[in-house]
C-alpha cells in the first residue's frame, strides 16, 4: 500500500512539473523536451517551441523521443545536420546497459560470499532465493540436475541483466541527458536481438556437439515423415529454426516498448487538452484520467518486466534443450 501511494505521489509531482510551463505556454519543460527532439531530428538550429506552440503530432513527437535509440557520443553529422553513428558511437542505450550490469555486480556479491556465512541480511537472503528459483525452477526442471549445472551460470545472467534492464527503464526520467534520462535498454530489437542470436548459437553449436552436424540436421525432420511431404516439412522446420530467436526478440522489445509508449500517449494527452483549451485552469481536470491511465499501465509493465525476463529465459532453456535432445 505504501508503494503505491509512493508511485501516485511521484506521478502527481511530475504531472504538476510538466503541466504548469504547458499551461503557461513558456518554453519549460514542453520546451525543452522539444527542443530534445529537435536535435535528434537533426535540426538543431530551430528554435525551440513551448507547447501552446506546437502541433498536436509534435506533442506526442516530444513524448516519444526518449523510447527510441540516439547517438550521445562519438557521432558525426551529415549535410542535412542530422547525427549519424558509426562503428565507436555510444547510443543512449548502451550507458544504461554498464549501469546494469554495476548493479548487477553490487547486489550479487554479497550473495556469492554469502554461503560461507550463517547469518546474512534480508535483502541478500531474497535475492539468494531468486537464484535457487533460477536454478530449481527453470533450469534444472528442464535439463536436470545433471545436465543443467553447468548452464546455470549462463541462464542466471541471462534472467537477471534482462530483469535489471527492464526494472530500470520504469524509473521515470527528469531530465534529457544521461543519466537524468533513463532508457530501457530491452525497448529496442538493438539489444534483444543479440540476447536472442546468442541462443541460437547455443542452439546450433550444442545440437551439433551433441548429435554431429548431420544428425543435427537430420533430427530437425520429424520421424516417419512420407517423402512426398518432405518438400513441405524441411523449409518449414528450418524456419522454425529461425523463427525462434526472432520469436525471443519482438517478444521482448515490443513488449517493453509499448508499454512506455503507452504512458507517453497517456502524459502526451496533458499536453494537448491543455493546448485545446488554451491553458484553461479546466484543463488540470482532463488530467486526471490521464495520469490514472498512466498510472494503471506503469504497474502492468511492472509486472511485465519480470515476466518477459522470466519468458525469455525460460524459452531459451527450453530451445537448448530441444537442440540437444532432438528425440524427444
């Protein structure tokens, strides 16, 4: 109940710092934030709008800046003044990544040093029951005790940098520069995608030490297939082989991603009732149901977090296992 309350209260804090430089037209946070916007749109020497000023599509423009990657460091800009990365450029996603994995990094060593000791604190006995969760409940009720051991540290990795990256990007942001503009790392196919590929390699590596390249392949067609449907079944299962980690990558970003677009519509909204009804006092009442759509959607992508994490895991385990194990 008390998280709750904290969560409404931070909301109601930030809707009364956005709303009131909206109401009052002057280039405050509207402004400000487009003026964010604007730069990453590569026009970096238009003046900056408030938001009595701007169109209805620039509002939500605004609102949707922060839930896409951009170049913050070692980037060029071509004719048209818009940034453009090459092979070194740092992306605002990536800051946010080495944050996790700091974190990641503070929280888990005192659990590791943790086994040797008889009485430890709560925080670190909770977080020691996430890994044996990990470990019984994922990985060993597929692979076995036996089998699954040496992939538990692999998966336990795999789980909690998801878990950290998701948890993260529902901090809300109060600035337009790292760190006072947090991003969710997992919201772009940039980040999932890898995540996804370094399963299919698993997949495709293990499978073939377990079963030879040849029987790998040959394993992918199901048993006591007619040859006449052969022609069908072999593209469709080597696309299912594909289909996979792909399957892994939407999975995830677009589950992230749409929730913070979601909230970013929903606070997009303030803006333009505010500008529809030309800064009236009236217009704070339409940002009510605003804010409690904003709210309502920010504790389902709470709860979203640890279950994509949980899915993607899971689902990895699950590909790895069926690779090396292709008769059953």
């Amino acid at each position: 109940m008390l998280a709750k309350r904290l969560l409404i209260t931070i909301w109601l804090c930030l809707l009364a710092a956005v709303a009131l430089p909206a109401q009052e037209g002057a280039q405050g946070a509207g402004g400000e934030a487009s003026a964010e916007a604007v730069s990453h749109q590569g026009e970096a020497h238009a003046k900056p709008k408030g938001t009595q000023e701007m169109s209805s599509s620039e509002i939500f423009q605004v609102q949707f800046t922060h839930s896409v990657p951009y170049p913050i460091y070692n980037y060029t800009t071509d004719a048209d003044g818009k940034k453009v990365g090459g092979l070194l450029t740092v992306y605002n996603v990536q800051p946010w990544q080495w944050t996790c994995l700091g974190l990641m990094l503070l929280v888990f060593f005192p659990v590791v040093g943790s086994f040797k000791k008889q009485r430890v604190g709560k925080f670190t006995r909770i977080m020691r029951g996430f890994c044996l969760w990990v470990r019984d409940e994922m990985v060993y009720s597929v692979m076995g005790k036996e089998e699954g051991r040496a992939f538990v540290p692999l998966f336990f990795f795999m789980f909690f940098f998801i878990v950290f990256q998701n948890v993260i990007g529902l901090i809300p942001s109060t600035g337009h520069s790292y760190p006072m503009a947090i991003y969710t790392p997992t919201g772009t196919p940039f980040v999932t995608a890898p995540l996804a590929m370094i399963t299919l390699l698993l997949m495709l590596g293990l499978g073939m030490k377990k079963n030879g390249v040849f029987g790998f392949f040959k394993g992918l067609i199901p048993h006591g297939v007619p040859a006449y449907l052969l022609p069908i079944i072999v593209p469709i299962e080597f696309a299912g082989l594909i289909i996979k980690p792909v399957a892994l990558t939407i999975r995830l970003f677009a589950n992230m991603l749409s929730g913070h677009l979601v909230i970013a519509a929903a606070i997009g909204l303030v803006f333009l009732f505010t500008k529809m009804m030309d800064g009236s006092p009236l217009s704070y009442l339409t940002a009510l149901p605003c804010v409690g759509l904003a709210i309502f959607i920010y504790i389902i992508e709470a709860f979203v977090t640890l279950l994509q994490a949980y899915i993607f895991t899971f689902l990895s385990i699950n590909f790895i296992h069926q690779s090396m194990h292709q008769e059953h």
